[in-house]
C-alpha cells in the first residue's frame, strides 16, 4: 500500500490529560478531562486512542515527553478521529511548532533506529 503521510509514523507511549480544548473565535470547551494515549507521533503531529468523542477542529496544549529528560510544549489541533473498539483513535497535527522542536522528534527517530539495530 502506497504511504500517503508527509511525515514517518513513530511509535511512542505516552499518556496526557486534555482538560478544555479551544477554537479561534474564543470558543472553548471546559471540563473535558479525558486521559488519552498516545501511540504514534510525526514531525507533523501525532495519532492517539480516547474513549470519548472529540470534535473537530479544536485545539489543545500539551507537553510532549519523547524520552525521560526531553520534551516539549506545543499546540495540537484536531483533524481526524475514527471510531474504533473500545473508544476512538484521532490524528492531530502540530501547530506553529518550531523547527528547534522538529528536530526533536528527528532525534527521537534516529535514537527509535539505534536501539532497534542493536
């Protein structure tokens, strides 16, 4: 199957807690407080499971933990979600991230290969 993803898919286990989201216009939804998991993250983005339904379009603020001592704080908006067992897996893109931070997850590719060739 041809891969359509502008960015490699990485795996990476992380949970995160999404407390409100918000969209432009000052829109914001409160009290969500939904624990998610984190599967899969890009240079672009990343791709989670929830157990509730997320809207599209929104945003949320988030400290990414790549590895125990590195990590970095972004925006993430909503752009897809699909129903899956047990909940909903959502992909999300990055925005207005730095291309300091994008390096970060090229390290965090190239630290995942080292370890798998070992």
């Amino acid at each position: 199957m041809l891969e359509k993803r502008r960015s490699e898919r990485l795996p990476l286990k992380l949970e995160l807690k999404i407390t409100s989201l918000f969209k432009q216009d000052n829109v914001i939804i409160k009290d969500i407080n939904e624990g998610i998991e984190v599967v899969d993250i890009s240079r672009r983005g990343i791709g989670f499971k929830c157990n509730q339904m997320l809207p599209l379009n929104y945003y949320f603020d988030a400290k990414i933990h790549l590895t125990k001592d590195k990590f970095f704080y972004c925006v993430i908006k909503i752009i897809r979600t699909k129903s899956i067992e047990n909940g909903y897996f959502v992909g999300c893109e990055f925005v207005g991230l730095a291309d300091i931070l994008s390096k970060s997850v090229d390290e965090y590719r190239e630290e995942i290969k080292t370890t798998m060739n070992k």
